[in-house]
C-alpha cells in the first residue's frame, strides 16, 4: 500500500482517522449492497448459519481417509454462489473508501446523506483507481473468475503494473499443480503482499486489532493461507501450524475461517502443546457450532477425558450439529472422489467437507477413538437411525458447479 500524501495543515492521526472512518464506511455500504443483491437472487439451500469461505488451494487432488488433504470448497452464501464473487465485492469497498477520501464533510449529517444516497442508487461504485497497485488489483480481481490465457494475461498486466501486487501471486498458486512451485507463488506473495503494506502500517493495523478490515492487507493473508495450506501437505506441518496462529493473532475474529482447518491440525499433531493451543482455539470460539467445531470439540474431549458422559454428550451434540460425519467416517456412506465445491450448514456435503480438510485424518490418528466412536453411536443412537441418512438424487441438484 503506498501512503497518500498528507493535506496541508492535517495532522498525521487525523488523516488516519478519516482513513479509518471511510473504510468502516465503505465496509458499511457494501455489506448493504450484497444483503441487497441476496434477495433478489435465489439460492439452491438456504443456510442455517453465516457463511464462510476458504480459500481455494492449488489443484492437487485430495486424498480419501486416513490419509486427507485440503479441499477447494466453498461455503453456500445467501447470494447465488455460481455468480458472487467476493473479490469484486473488495473492489467495490477499495472504490468506496477511495470517493469517501475525497470528499470534504463539514458536518456528520453531510456524511450521513452521501452514505445514504451511494445505497440507495444501486450498481456499481465508480472510483477510478489512483495508484498502480489499485490498478493491479482491479484487473486481478476480474481475472478470479477466469481462466486460461485470459487469465494469465490479466495476471501479468496486474504485475508489470505493480510488483507487489500479491494477490498475483496467490493466482498463480491456484494455477499449479506443483506444490512445490505453489509454495515459491505464496512465498513471493506473502513478502511483496508484506511490501506494500509497510513496516509502520504493518505494526499500527496490527496494534489496532483492524489487520483485516484494512483491505490492503488481505493480499498479504491470503498468500500467507495459501502458504501455510501447502507447507501442510509437503509435510513441513510445524511451520504450517505456526502461520496460521499467526494469522488469528493478525485477525482475532477469523474472517477466513482458518480455525477449522487448524483445529484438526492441532488434533492431528496431538502432544500436548497441541491440545492446550487446540483449547484455547476452541474456547476462542465457543459460539461457533458448525461441524467443523462441534467434531473437534468431541475429539478434543475424547483426548484429555477419555470416555464418559462428557465425550458421550459431545457426540450428541455433535450429531445435532451434523448427523452426516460419522456414517462418511466409518465407511457407511461412500464418499466422492472429488470433495464438494459448495455446501451448507448440516448438509452431507459440509460433513465431506470436514473430513476432506482435516477431520478424517484427526479421527485415524488415534484407533481408540475409532472404536469408541461406533461403540458410541451403537449405544447412543435410537433404531433405524441409518435409514434416515441414505444420500438421495437431490443431491445432484444442490450444488452449483464452476464454470471452468
């Protein structure tokens, strides 16, 4: 990011100050836009929860249990998810906060009404972009919905317009099918993603508790996810854990849904610095109940309790949560050769999933809790519970594919 020179007569922490306020702003408006743009579209399965997007990770095809690698899934949104795209929406919030900064507001009431006007006129937010980086970013923003020789040109332009454009570096990563030469992608998009921030800028947002909600840094965290997601598969899983604690100490609220994937990670590793980090993960975010969590949280307790009423009332929850685990886990429903590209909250494909980004290998870590989790379910479960989850031909209608 390169700082915009500062006004005649305007101290320093103002200008910052009115940074803050027009990218809060910007934030305000198009989250405003897409609840907007939502109702007018339709789903294929309402969610029950807020969505969550990963990231998508370089083409390598994942591995069925015990040995499960990532996915490349996204989460069901209430917009149509053949269609959204979350980086024109960062577009859209970089051109927002770019014609707040240019405005002169005497009042809040002034600012208040051009707010209300940009939301109610609808369509796009034009701010032309006023650094090379912004230009950058524009055209890799366009090229995340494309792909082959389009994609690649927009690519390179993105780059001769702006050398720290790490989001350039993340689609090349995507591109591959080495991991090693997506490792060397990520590597490079975490250091110029890194650049362009600043040292300062880098400490203050940090300090602030605003890293991402600063739209120049998301760059720099998703090379650095992309990073972390590869070094886990070449086996350097140390390291892989490291980056991501990192980044939730970076971004406390977790807006790219690291915790699901590091959760099983920490299980997966299992000593004992493992499971405390893997507490206090899960006390972080004790509200969140997607399958994900309430698995993790089940093994976690199977773990440092054993067996008992507490691992019994885990899985209960669990099961409330998402009924569909277990039966992919033991065999019972097959899973895909390629894991899901969408799901929702409590579906089958949110259990393959969690399966698919860690889970599955968590629970083969340890056969004891294998063996305990059919005890389990034979003890626990009411008759003819199978019955219930027998996969149906809506299943091949749910979920949107990509247009490659």
């Amino acid at each position: 990011m390169h700082d915009e020179p500062q006004q005649p007569g305007q101290p320093a922490n103002q200008q910052k100050q009115q940074r803050k306020a027009a990218r809060d702003a910007a934030r305000s408006v198009t989250a405003a836009k897409s609840s907007a743009q939502s109702k007018s579209k339709p789903t294929t399965k309402p969610p029950t929860k807020p969505a969550r997007q990963s990231a998508k990770q370089p083409a390598i095809p994942p591995a069925m249990p015990p040995d499960m690698t990532t996915g490349t899934v996204k989460v069901m949104s209430a917009v149509d998810p053949a269609s959204f795209n979350p980086h024109m929406m960062e577009r859209q919030m970089a051109a927002m906060t770019r014609l707040l900064e240019q405005q002169d507001f005497q009042t809040d009431e002034e600012a208040q009404a051009f707010l209300d006007q940009i939301n109610a006129q609808g369509g796009p937010i034009i701010a032309p972009p006023t650094t090379p980086l912004e230009q950058a970013q524009d055209l890799i923003a366009e090229a995340w919905g494309l792909s082959g020789r389009r994609r690649d040109k927009l690519i390179r332009q993105a780059l001769d317009l702006s050398p720290d454009c790490a989001d350039a570096y993340v689609l090349m990563a995507e591109s591959t099918n080495d991991p090693q030469k997506a490792r060397d992608y990520y590597e490079q998009g975490m250091r110029v993603g890194e650049r362009a921030i600043g040292p300062e800028m880098f400490t203050q947002i940090a300090a602030d508790g605003e890293f991402w909600r600063t739209i120049e840094t998301r760059p720099y965290m998703r090379a650095r996810q992309g990073l972390a997601t590869v070094l886990w598969l070449l086996g350097e899983r140390a390291a892989a854990t490291e980056h991501m604690l990192a980044m939730l100490r970076l971004n406390p609220n977790d807006n790219q849904g690291l915790r699901y994937m590091l959760a099983s990670w920490l299980l997966i590793a299992g000593d004992d610095l493992a499971l405390k980090r893997a507490t206090d993960l899960l006390k972080q975010f004790a509200e969140d109940d997607s399958a994900f969590m309430a698995y993790s949280r089940l093994l976690l307790t199977l773990r440092t309790k054993g067996p008992g009423a507490a691992a019994d009332q885990a899985l209960r929850a669990a099961m409330q949560t998402n009924p569909f685990v277990p039966f992919y886990l033991l065999g019972l429903l097959p899973l895909p050769k390629q894991p899901p590209e969408y799901y929702g909250f409590g579906d089958q494909d949110e259990a393959i999933t969690y399966l698919v980004e860690g889970g599955g290998e968590a629970w083969a870590a340890r056969e004891d809790d294998i063996e305990w989790l059919v005890e389990a379910l034979v003890r626990l479960a009411p008759p003819g519970l199978n019955e219930q989850f027998q996969p149906g031909p809506e299943r091949h209608h749910k979920r949107p594919r990509k247009h490659k």
